[in-house]
C-alpha cells in the first residue's frame, strides 16, 4: 500500500506539469500570433501553412479513433439495440437544435439589421462568386457518399462519416461473433493505444499550429474589414453566447444537472485548441477521449460525437442565418419572412450535403444561395474579409453543442455514471494528458469479455 501511494503522485506530477507548460506555450503562441498579424500583414499570411500543416496531423488521427472507439463501444454490448436507440435519439436531437440555432438566428438578423448601408462593388461580387464550391454535394450525393468505395477508402477519404459506417458495421459484426470476436478486439484495443499516443504526441507542435493559425487569420482579415463588419461580427459572437449559455446551459443543467461552466472548465484546453487553429476537427479526438473519461459510455460518445460533427452544427446554422439576411439587406433587397423561412430551411438541408468540404461554412452558404436564391451570391464577397474570424465563433459553438450532446444523450439512454462525471468534473480522477486513455476504460481486453448487458461501462469506468 505505501509503495502504491509513493508511487502514484510520482507517475502523475510531471504529466501534469508538462501539459501546463504546452498550453501556456499555445497562449503565448496566439498573442504572438495575433501581434505578428496585426504588424506585419503580408508576412503573416505566408505563415498559413503552419497551421494549416498542423490541423492535417491531428486530423489523420480522426478516422483511426472513431473506428476504435465504435467498434470497442459495440463490441462490448449485448444488445444491438442499444446502440440504434442512441443514433435515433442523436439524429431527432440534432436535427431539433438545428432548428432551434435557425431560429435565434432568424430573430437577431431581423432585429440587428446589419447589413443596411453598405454597397456591393464589382469586386465583392467576384469574390463572392469565387465563394461557390464545386465539391459541395446535393443531399442524394452526400447520402450515396456515406458509402465508401472500399473498406480501406474509408480511411484514406477524409471522410468522418465513411469511417462511422465502417465501424458500425465491423462492431455489430465482432457482436455477433461473440467470444471468437474477442482476439480482434484486443488487436483493436491496442491500436487505440497506439494511435492515441500518436495524438499526445503530435499535441506538443500545439504552439507553433496556433503561432501560424491566428497569424495568418489575423493579417488576412485587416483592421478595416473588422471595423466596417464590426456590427455583424458582435452580433454573431452575441448570438452564439446566448445560445451556448442559455439554451445549451438550461438544458444540461434541466437534463442532466450540471453546470456548464463546469463542464466547459473541463473542456478547456479543448477550447483553446479551436481558438488557435480556427478549427473544432482538431480537438475531436480530444472531445471523444475526454466524454469517455468523464463517464459516457463508448457507444454513445462513438456515435454522437462523430455524427454530431456533420449533423450539430448549431454555430453553423446561426451563422447562415445572420450572413443571408446581411447580405439581403446589404443588396438593397431585404426578405420577408415567407422568404426567409423557406431559404434557411433549404440552407438547414444544404449544410448536411456540404459537411467535410473545407470552409464549410462559406462554401455551404455560398452553394445553398447559389441553388435557391442566386441573386444574394453577389454580396458573399462582403463578409469574406471576417469570416474567418467568424469561423472561431462558429467552431467554439459546434463543438460546445456536441459535447453537451454527448453528455444529454448518455443522460437519456441511461448510458453515463453520473458519479463519475461528479468526480472528474471536481477534479478527483485528472484526465491522462500522456495517453489520453484511462486504464479503466481502455484497460486489458478482458475488461470488455464479459460486459453485463446495463450499465457495463459504468462498471468499467468504476473499475
């Protein structure tokens, strides 16, 4: 016993100390950045492929993750079942907080007006025909493209989706095998091992990502963007605030009974990972260690966290909302509510088809106006200047409504330890910021044999 006590505080005290020091670094990184940007413009745009190079590590570490974490997930229950209820509920949830997110976007947009005044040049309609992206996909091609060529193309494709369907099917089919499934499992198991470790690795280039990330944003928006834009950047970020603290925060506290400046003080390196990079796909795999540790049950983080990455896009949505009726009222051509509703509802469709392409959300915008109303494409190139910075507000948002997705789903299907969140959230069980894996959840490959039919993560995670 004295020697378990001697050693524990040992083993866990430099983990500690390091990754402090990494994210101090990734402060330090964006002020720099931010300074570089604002005094040196050109330069800091040349810098874009460091945190562009960055953002690229992590995310070839997203499809491995997800396949482990499903198939581990579904490998370790009895009933198939289980696992549909948790997609059902996820996909009538995010399909409900889309609305909800269109909503309080429609509502701010009219109040805000911001676009009223401005005058679209010759050069702002270039740009924002330039806007419109050719690999954005209508809603039959983004349903066949879930489909992925070969096994192997679901890793190579970049496609969060493929790589969902895959795993899906090989953990039903590891389910069904039974115990003579249990050999692969433990290969899987310690893939995750390995890949994870990869992650924790790759996070320690975090400052120089960040460095490159906000420089190159910073220089390429300019003062004067950000100053003639001002009303519709604060009205966004405002938006997105009180969607996040009201609507996000009174649900998790009514649902689930936490407080979400708790949860999010959990997710906080999380958050900065996004600020830095202007990107919520770099701290996915983090997102999905970390609602395992906090006491989510694999098959629900597996599912909802993933999918909630194309279908909850809450920041997404509001963002579409506020940009089309900005640039209506900037066109000179301002819509009635008849033709409001109906755009962001095509818009609210046209997000689905678009999920993976890069820039999402200004393709999509561009692409959905392009189809439904294409005489607005014209005023695109007026929010091009400060979309990026949008896109901070956007990202922070997408991924605070899919972790507290996470968390309201597991409470729904009965699949979190709610003791465990109590204790992690107090800061009793750190989570391992070297492997990014605990030994309870991620432990010997026995541990998920034999896992009773209810609650068996619970029992794992306690153990």
């Amino acid at each position: 016993m004295t020697s378990a006590a001697d050693t524990a505080p040992a083993a866990r005290k430099p983990k500690r100390d390091r990754t402090h020091y990494l994210y101090i670094a990734v402060i330090i990184a964006v002020a720099a950045g931010i300074a570089v940007g604002l005094a040196a413009p050109d330069f800091a745009v040349g810098l874009k492929p460091i945190g562009t190079g960055f953002v690229n590590l992590i995310k070839m570490m997203i499809s491995p993750i997800i396949f482990c974490t499903i198939v581990l997930g579904i490998g370790s229950v009895r009933k198939a079942a289980k696992v549909g209820a948790v997609g059902g509920i996820a996909l009538v949830y995010f399909t409900v907080m889309s609305l909800v997110a269109l909503g309080i976007g429609l509502v701010v947009g009219n109040i805000l007006e911001p676009g009223t005044g401005l005058a679209v040049t010759d050069a702002i309609k270039d740009a924002g025909h330039a806007q419109i992206d050719s690999e954005a996909k209508g809603t039959t091609e983004f349903l066949l493209g879930i489909i992925p060529t070969t096994i192997v193309s679901a890793f190579t494709n970049e496609s969060v989706l493929q790589t969902l369907l895959i795993a899906l099917l090989a953990g039903f089919a590891l389910q069904g095998m039974g115990s003579a499934g249990q050999p692969i499992l433990r290969g899987i198991e310690h893939i995750q091992r390995l890949v994870f470790r990869i992650l924790a690795m790759v996070m320690w280039a975090a400052p120089i990502g960040a460095f490159g990330a906000i420089a190159a944003v910073t220089g390429s928006a300019g003062v004067d963007a950000l100053k003639s834009l001002a009303v519709l950047m604060l009205g966004f970020y405002v938006t997105c605030f009180l969607f996040v603290f009201i609507v996000l925060g009174v649900l998790l506290r009514v649902i689930s009974g936490l407080n979400i400046l708790t949860l999010f003080k959990y997710l906080g390196r999380e958050f900065l990972l996004i600020l830095s990079t202007s990107s919520s796909e770099s701290a996915l795999p983090r997102l999905i260690a970390k609602m395992e540790h906090l006491g989510v049950s694999k098959p629900v983080v597996g599912i909802t966290v993933p999918t909630g990455y194309s279908f909850n896009l809450d920041g997404t949505m509001i963002y579409m909302t506020m940009a089309s009726l900005f640039i209506s009222d900037a066109m000179g051509t301002p819509m009635s509510i008849g033709e409001q509703i109906p755009l962001l509802l095509f818009l609210l469709v046209a997000s689905k088809g678009a999920a993976g392409v890069t820039g999402a959300g200004l393709a999509t915008l561009a692409g959905g106006l392009q189809s439904h109303k294409p005489a607005l494409v014209d005023g695109i190139g007026l929010i091009v200047g400060i979309d990026r910075f949008m896109s901070e507000a956007r990202a922070l948002t997408n991924f605070a409504g899919n972790a507290v997705a996470t968390v309201l789903i597991g409470t729904w299907t009965k699949e979190i330890d709610k003791e465990r969140v109590n204790e992690v959230l107090a800061g009793q069980l750190p989570f391992d910021e070297k492997t990014l894996l605990d030994d309870g959840h991620g432990g010997s490959s026995d541990d998920h044999v034999e896992l009773p039919e209810q609650g068996g993560e619970k029992e794992l995670a306690k153990t």
